[in-house]
C-alpha cells in the first residue's frame, strides 16, 4: 500500500519560512515524480513545485519561483519543499503528489497517482 504523509506545516508570519516534508512508503518512485499541490479556501487545487526523480529536474509555479525550493532525499523516500519569504497568500493546504513512471508533464495533477492527506500551512500578515 503506497502511502505519502506530509508534515511540516504550521502558523508562520507573513516573511517567515516553513519546510514541508512528504514521505512516501510502500512504492518508490525512482523511474517517476514527486510534487507539491496547494489548495487554499474557495479555490481550486494548484500546482507549485515538482520534481523528477531522475535527474533532478525542478519545476516551479510563476507564484513561487525565487521563494520555494523543492528538493529530494533518495534513501529516504522523502521529497521537500523549503518555502521562504511566505505571503498570506501562500496560506493552504498543501498536497504531496506521487507520478508513478515517466510522465511528459509533471505541473498538472491528471499526471498524479498517489496523494498524501495534506497539510495547512497559514501566513499572517
């Protein structure tokens, strides 16, 4: 059973930094992709970062590119995602995507197959 659990979120003040961390067990996706998915109230679900397993190659939304940093450790499974100089309107729930094997596109979420539960993360002004 796959299973992606994120951690690392929390209240911080508008300026701050959090580091989400999101591990993933029961599969790992060497030969595929990890990313970060964010969803605030009344919004639809976005994308903010991913990256390839192999290679290393990082993708980043337009909103956070210059603040956020995605990055992985392979021995431990684990994908994260360092958010600096945080705004309000950075505040939502933040989703970990697993892609299960090659995939052309890794920004959108019709490419994901396994979900972590989320985890809120609240900027202050």
């Amino acid at each position: 059973q796959v299973q992606l659990v994120e951690s690392g979120g929390g209240l911080v003040q508008a300026g701050g930094s959090l580091r989400l961390s999101c591990a993933a067990s029961g599969r790992t996706f060497s030969n595929g992709a990890m990313g970060w998915f964010r969803q605030a109230p009344g919004k639809e679900r976005e994308f903010v970062a991913a990256i390839r397993w192999s290679g290393g190659s990082t993708y980043y939304a337009d909103s956070v590119k210059g603040r956020f940093t995605i990055s992985r450790d392979n021995a431990k499974s684990t994908v994260y995602l360092q958010m600096n100089s945080l705004k309000p309107e950075d505040t939502a729930v933040y989703y970990c995507g697993g892609v299960d094997g090659v995939a052309v596109t890794i920004t959108t979420q019709s490419s994901y197959n396994y979900w972590g539960q989320g985890t809120q993360v609240t900027v202050s002004s």
